[in-house]
C-alpha cells in the first residue's frame, strides 16, 4: 500500500491507479478541490491491497501498467462478490475500439482517454458516484421491502394458522354440540317416559302395592335420567377441554377400592360378587380424582350389569414398565363384533344391549383415559365373558 495524499474523509472516496506519479498528482488535486476523499497506487498489486481495506466509491484505473496491467486488477475487482457494484473508470491513452470493448466486457463502467478534459473527467466520476449511490440506496429499499414482505408473510402465516386453528376448536365445538344433542334425543326418552307414564297412573286410586311398584320406577328412572345428564355434561367438558383437568397424585388401588365400595349396593342386588386382586401395592398415577373415579365406575356398572346373576367381576392390578395394568374381566355373554368395532363411539352396543345401559359409559372412560394420557382397550375372554383393559403412566 502506497502513502495517500491529504484529503477530506468526509467525501466519496476515489482510488487512483496510475503508474505515472505526475498523473496522480494532476488527478488527485483536481478530484481533492471537488472535496473527493483521494487515496493513490503505482500498480495493481498495491491497489487490489487497498481494496481490501478500505471501501472506495469508485475506482480510476489505468490500463498500461508493468506487471499487472489495469484489465487483470478490473478482471480481479469483479472477481471478488463485494466489489461487484463498485464503479471502475479506464484511463488510457489508447482509444481503438478493441480496448474499449474488453474494458466494459471485463466489467468497466465507463472509459476516459488521456489527455483528458478536467470537466469531462469531474462529470464522468460524479455520474457514476451518483449511479453507484441510488443503486445502493435502490438496494436498501428492496430489502426493506423483502424484509416488510417477510415480516408480513410471516404474520399472515401466523394468522392463518390462529385462524385454522380456531375453525378446527369451532369444528369440535359444532361435533361437540351435535353429540350431546344426539346424546339427548337418543337417551332421554326412556327415562322421561319412566317418569310420565308412572305420574299420569298415580294420579288414578292404587293400591299399596302399585304405588310403591311406581314410585320404584319413578326413582329408577330419576337417577338414570341424572346419570346420564351427568356424563352428557362430562362429554361435552371433556370434548372442549381434554386436557384442562386438576391432576394430584392417586393411589389407583385405593380409588377402585372405594368404586367398589360406593356401587357396592347395585353390586349386591345381583348378587355378584367383585373380587379386586392386587399385584402391586405402590400403584400411583397423576390424574383427576373424580375424572379416574368415573371412568373405572362406568367400566365395572357395565361388567355388572352385563354379569349374570352369581358370577365373579374380578379386577387385577399389575405393574408392566412404567405403567400400571388394570384388567376388568366379566363372566357375561362377551361384547358383540360390532361393538368392538365401534366400542368408543356413543350408542355403540349393538341391538342385543339396547336399553340397558346408556351407550357413553366406555366411550367416556376412552375420553377419560386420553385426558390423562393413558389406554384403554376392549376384548372377549377366551372362554366367557369380556375384558376392558386400562393402563395409566406411574408417577
């Protein structure tokens, strides 16, 4: 790097290359008294090493040169993706169309033949100065522009995501409205008409007997009625909000004990018998109390109620893993094909279970098992009777 001339830093920066001293002495006072910021080298070599440490507006180049000629620095200028939009202005005295012509195919903006006219050369270094700095100003636009495009892509993606989101929460809620509105059209009125029916009787002269016969009627219907309200509004709860569920730790043993406990009168009026086998006694799980609660309750009225009189509901509890196993098996007749098949949907027990339990009790208890990230499964027993499988994470 050669020693620069005085100059003022606060206008465009020009590099001079010209092996002639007498010329970069008539050139750097011209482009000084214009309040050019002038930097100057005698070759290639030293110009390229100017480059690369400071930033230049423009580049005045002489072609004949020793050793490195003015075309190879512009051929090594262009080379180089930082340098692509910095002006490079050819001084020669040679001004046949040959030279011309390689000088702008090497990537020269512009050519000046020597002697040259002081105003031509001050118009031609303002012109290009100025063309260089709209297309860096151009530039500066465009990627403000690309990055306002980004931004605004970025937040239309981000809003049509919200927005498909809370089409699909509308979607459940619509699922989730219509089930209940199934739920109660289809369950409702068998109970309702247990409530009716006996109210217009009682309302005749009856005997002793008949009355108590209604008003056992009227009491059955009144709890399935409340029962299935309950587990319509649980659906619906757990549809709209799976996850938003109070979680302690539970010993699961000591919940399925006190099921048993509180159906222990419909347990007895059939006279069967549940047997609860523990193989582990440490068996705790995170979960809701009443949420789990529910859903072994469902599971055992079912194995209950589809149990013939005498049988055994035996409950067993292992632990596999990190998870604890809970199988409840029945002596009944087995469930039917198609509800395997549909098992977890509501009103999926087929033509031989109609009316005899409220069709969500297992498809709720798959909502419940969900809700705390666990499983359940249905299948027939080997010899007689069926099994619902649960298995819950331990904590």
């Amino acid at each position: 790097m050669e020693n620069k001339m005085n100059h003022n830093p606060l206008g465009p920066s020009i590099l001079i290359v010209d092996d002639n001293p007498q010329n970069l002495q008539v050139l750097g006072r011209l482009l000084q008294e214009k309040n050019y910021d002038i930097e100057f080298a005698t070759n290639g070599i030293a110009a390229l090493d100017w480059l690369s440490s400071k930033q230049f507006d423009l580049v005045l180049l002489d072609i004949n040169m020793p050793e490195m000629d003015g075309f190879e620095v512009c051929r090594r200028i262009r080379s180089d993706e930082k340098f692509s939009k910095l002006p490079v202005v050819f001084l020669s005295a040679d001004n046949d169309r040959e030279s011309i012509l390689k000088g702008f195919e090497l990537g020269g903006q512009d050519y000046v033949t020597k002697p040259f006219d002081s105003r031509e050369l001050i118009v031609r270094v303002k012109t290009h100065i100025s063309l260089k700095d709209s297309l860096e100003k151009l530039e500066d636009i465009n990627q403000a522009l690309e990055a306002k495009v980004l931004e605004r892509t970025q937040q239309l993606r981000v809003a049509n995501e919200n927005l498909e989101a809370m089409n699909l929460k509308l979607l459940e809620l619509d699922n989730a409205k219509s089930e209940f509105l199934n739920l109660i059209s289809h369950e409702i009125r068998t109970p309702l008409n247990g409530i009716i029916l006996p109210l217009e009787m009682l309302k005749d002269p009856l005997t002793p007997e008949e009355s108590k016969e209604l008003v056992d009627i009227l009491d059955s219907s009144v709890k399935r009625l409340e029962q299935f309200s309950m587990n319509a509004l649980l659906i619906t709860r757990l549809k709209t909000r799976p996850y938003d569920i109070d979680k302690t730790k539970l010993n699961i043993g000591s919940i399925i004990d006190s099921v048993i406990i509180e159906e222990n009168n419909s347990i007895s009026s059939k006279g069967i018998s549940v047997v609860h086998k523990k193989g582990a006694v440490a068996c705790n799980i995170e979960g809701e109390t009443d949420l789990v609660k529910k859903c072994i309750q469902n599971i055992l009225n079912n194995a209950v109620m589809f149990s013939p009189s005498g049988s055994i509901v035996e409950i067993a509890t292992v632990i596999e893993g990190n998870k604890v196993k809970i199988t409840i098996s029945d002596n009944g007749t087995g469930i039917p094909e198609e509800v395997l098949n549909m098992g977890f949907e509501p009103f999926s027990r087929g033509k031989d279970y109609h009316d005899k339990s409220t069709g969500v009790g297992i498809p709720l208890a798959k909502m419940i098992m969900k809700a705390h990230g666990g499983t359940i499964e249905l299948k027939n027993r080997k010899d007689e009777g069926a099994s619902v499988i649960l298995q819950f994470i331990l904590s």
